[in-house]
C-alpha cells in the first residue's frame, strides 16, 4: 500500500433513525478536520441500475422480490472499482446503507433466508465499522409519518429491524450499536468516537471481504 488507506464506515438503522444526517455530519466534521472523506449512499439512484430500483421503491414499477434484491447488490458491486480506489487513495468512505440493510430489507419479505440474501453480497469490501442507529418503533413514531416509498410502512419496519437484530449477533462484522433517541449533537459524538477509531485500525490492515 503506497500510502494508509481510508476506512469505510457504513450507517445503518430503520428508517427516521437519522442516518442521513448522521452520514452529513460524519463526513463534515472529517473534513473540516482535515481528514480526507467522501459520502455515499445505496442504493444509488443515479445509475441505469439505480434508476430502476428508485422506480420499483417510488411504486412506479413493480419487480420480483428476488429480482430486485439482486438489482440492489448489483448497484453495490457496480461502485466497488471506485470504492477501492477511493479507499487506496486514503479517502475515508461515509456510506449511508450498505449490504445489511439489502439483507434486511428482503430478509423481512416473506419466503426469504438471511443466507439466500447475503450470497450476492459476499466478497463486497468488508466495512471497517457498521453503526446501527438503534430507536424504538414508538420513539420512531414520534418523528412523524413515514413517506410514500414501498417499505415505509410500521409493520414492515418492525421486521426490518429483528433482521437487523439477526444480523448483528455475527461477530465478525464490526458492529456498534448506537443510541439514536439521544440529541443530533450526542449522537454525532458517538459517532466521530468510533469512526475515529476505526480509521487509526484501518490504516494497518488490509481491506477485508464482507461475509467470507
Ligand atoms: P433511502 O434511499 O431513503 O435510504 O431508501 C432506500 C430504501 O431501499 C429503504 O426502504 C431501504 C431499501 N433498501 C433495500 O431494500 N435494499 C437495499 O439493499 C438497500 C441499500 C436499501
């Protein structure tokens, strides 16, 4: 390795956990602390495959549970070459959703295992940390309505997070579970601690592969 690499730092949780703006924060305070730090999200709309995952969530489009879980792999494998050599570089990645919430969210649909839905995703750059941002569905409720898109519905949401609770008992991925009913402020502090301590880990090993 020419020079230390970046981390990637993954944000996960249920929906109005505040993720996003975590994620902004994240990266911001980076930054502005000299650190060399990009955002990501997934999926990512942007892309041909992208394009029609937003279509299929904004219930412009209908596909095939199986179909669409692969197209949301896809969309993470097509920015892997990038993710490498923004991490090579030394950039620290700050990605909002990664693989988790692709096993999750079709984990919770009816007739899927958790293994059938991580296959695709094995081998993808193993994050350095997964944060989930963790609040109760009541807490989650007194955050407003839920919006239009295809999974934003409370029963749903409930299964989406014991997913997540499944997910988080592997001990192989760098799990932090974060309290998200705290203040912005709070929880960005939390945040910042164990990113920064992820990224000194990340500079003396080698990118891992996620599942393998
Ligand atoms: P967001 O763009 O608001 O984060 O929403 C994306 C939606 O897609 C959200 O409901 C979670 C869902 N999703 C999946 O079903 N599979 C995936 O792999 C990812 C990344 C998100």
């Amino acid at each position: 390795m020419a020079c230390k690499r970046g981390a990637l730092i993954v944000l996960e949780g249920v929906d109005r956990a505040g993720k996003t703006t975590q994620c902004n924060k994240l990266f911001e305070a980076l930054q502005q602390s000299g650190r060399p730090a990009e955002m990501m999200r997934f999926p990512d709309r942007t892309t041909t495959i992208g394009k029609l995952i937003s279509a299929y969530l904004e219930n412009k489009s209908d596909l095939e549970d199986h179909t669409v879980h692969l197209l949301f792999s896809a969309n993470r494998w097509e920015m892997v070459p990038l993710m490498k050599k923004k991490l090579e570089q030394g950039t620290t990645l700050v990605v909002d959703r990664y693989a988790f919430s692709g096993v999750a969210f079709t984990g919770a649909k009816p007739g899927f295992c958790l293994d059938w839905c991580k296959s695709p995703d094995v081998g993808l750059p193993k994050p350095d940390l997964v944060m989930f941002l963790q609040l109760s569905p009541s807490e989650a409720a007194l955050r407003g309505q839920f919006g239009e898109e295809r999974y934003e519905k409370s029963d749903f949401q409930r299964a989406v997070q014991n997913k997540f609770q499944q997910l988080m008992k592997d001990r192989s991925v760098n799990w932090q579970v974060i309290d998200a009913s705290q203040s912005v402020e709070d929880v960005h502090k939390d945040i910042m601690n164990h990113s920064l301590k992820a990224m000194t880990c990340a500079q003396n090993q080698a990118l891992a592969e996620l599942w393998k």
